[in-house]
C-alpha cells in the first residue's frame, strides 16, 4: 500500500488497541461536558467521537487492514468526514496523508470494479466514521439515562440545562429509561421549547417600531438557539484541523 511503504507499520495489536471504543467512564465524561458547555450532551459526544475517530485515522488507521477494508467498502468517507480529514492535512500544511490514503482506496476499488458485473447489486457500506459515530452515540443514550437515573449531582445539573436537540431527544425517548428520569427528560425539553418560543416572539416584538428603541438582551439569540434545538448544536469549525487541550479532551 502507498502509506504503508511511505511511513511504515505499527504493530497490529497497537492498531487494534487504538480503535477501541473508549470506556464509559471517558463516554460520561463526554456527555458531562456537554452540559457545562450548554449544550446538547450528545451533541458533544457526536462531536468528539467524529474528531476521535478522524484524527486516528489521520495518525494510524491508514495503516489498519480492518479500517481501510472498512473504507473501501464504503468506497470512502462521507463529505463532512471527509473535509475533517482534509481540515487536519490543512493544517499541518500537506496534502501527503490524504493523497496516500485515497490512493490506496482507488487501487483496492480498482480491482473491485474490475471484478464487477451488472448483475451485482452490492450497496455501499456506511461511511465508516458515520458508523462509528453511531455505535457510539447508542451507547451514549444508555449512559445518559444511567446518569439521570443513579447520579444525583448529574441530574440536577441536567434538571436546569438546555435540554437536548430534538433529534437526540427522539432517540433516548424511544430508548425507554424508568418513569423518573423520562419525566425529568420531558419537563426539561418542555421547558427550553417554551423559553425559546418566547425569546423568538420578544426578538420580533423589539424589531418593532414601537420597541426598536428597547434594551436588547438574550432574545437576541433565540433564531440562533432554535436552529440548534431543530438542527443540533454544530462543532466548532476548526474542531478537526487543531488538536484540543486537554481540558477540551
């Protein structure tokens, strides 16, 4: 392979040992920095487990038989991990990374193609970052309804958060969780809906004639808010060319 005989191998059980999923006490730590950044805290797993998985793709996974078999059967990543991927090579100003590891990818498509016929009907493996991103993600939902049903400093905090973006509210309120912690989860989404609708009809109010001349204050932001409740909370632009501190880690 193109990487391999540029940068050399590590050893497979290092590669193996490094696409570990991480453990749940690293997991939790995730979702815990979601609320003390106000957001969704699965918006913060989403985020860190896409910036995990890309920059260890970036460093070893290359060399990973597993992964790029993983790659090639999706036949690359998805546009959004891609441009992650691309945002580290960026910034470390070299386009080599990148340029090897599709070159590796088209070779190995190269022969599946040449192997193709019209009568297959193979479908294209999820994007692997997108698969992991997930996995992921489902064991996130469990640890957050462990958390609001055993950890008492956690519900609280979460008792008085931003709630979740609808998207992940839909998944953990089909995940089940006891009686107590999906009232908890209903009262609190219910609440941040109510807060936002008000903010967005005092934000038009103030753009009024009448109220133009009014202080501003935090409805200013409700357009801002609404789209991350609807959409999720975005990761920041740079999230994937810049390595975190780490406290951001």
């Amino acid at each position: 392979m193109v990487l391999a005989r540029l940068f050399g191998r590590r050893h497979a059980d290092e590669q193996e040992q490094l696409f570990k999923a991480p453990g749940s006490s690293a997991l939790t730590r995730w979702l815990r920095q979601g609320l003390e950044q106000g957001i969704c805290p699965l918006c913060r797993v989403v985020h860190k487990a896409d910036r995990e998985y890309i920059w260890q793709f970036s460093e070893e996974g290359w060399a990973n038989a597993d992964t790029m078999g993983e790659l090639v059967q999706a036949r690359g990543f998805c546009q959004e991990h891609a441009q992650m991927l691309v945002r580290i090579d960026v910034q470390a100003k070299s386009m080599l990374g990148i340029a090897g590891v599709y070159a590796d990818l088209f070779e190995a498509l190269l022969e599946r193609f040449d192997a193709l016929d019209e009568r297959d009907r193979t479908a294209n493996a999820l994007c692997p970052a997108c698969a992991n991103r997930e996995q992921v993600l489902r064991q996130n939902v469990g640890y957050l309804l462990g958390l609001l049903e055993d950890d008492s400093t956690f519900t609280e905090r979460f008792r008085t958060s931003t709630g979740l973006c609808f998207a992940h509210f839909g998944m953990i309120w089909t995940t089940g969780g006891s009686t107590g912690a999906r009232a908890l989860l209903l009262a609190v989404q219910r609440r941040a809906i109510a807060v936002t609708g008000d903010q967005l009809r005092e934000f038009i109010r103030k753009e009024g004639v009448e109220a133009r001349d009014e202080p501003k204050a935090g409805e200013q932001l409700a357009w801002k808010r609404a789209i991350e409740r609807t959409a999720g909370w975005p990761a920041q632009p740079a999230s994937a060319g810049v390595p975190e501190t780490s406290d951001q880690r």
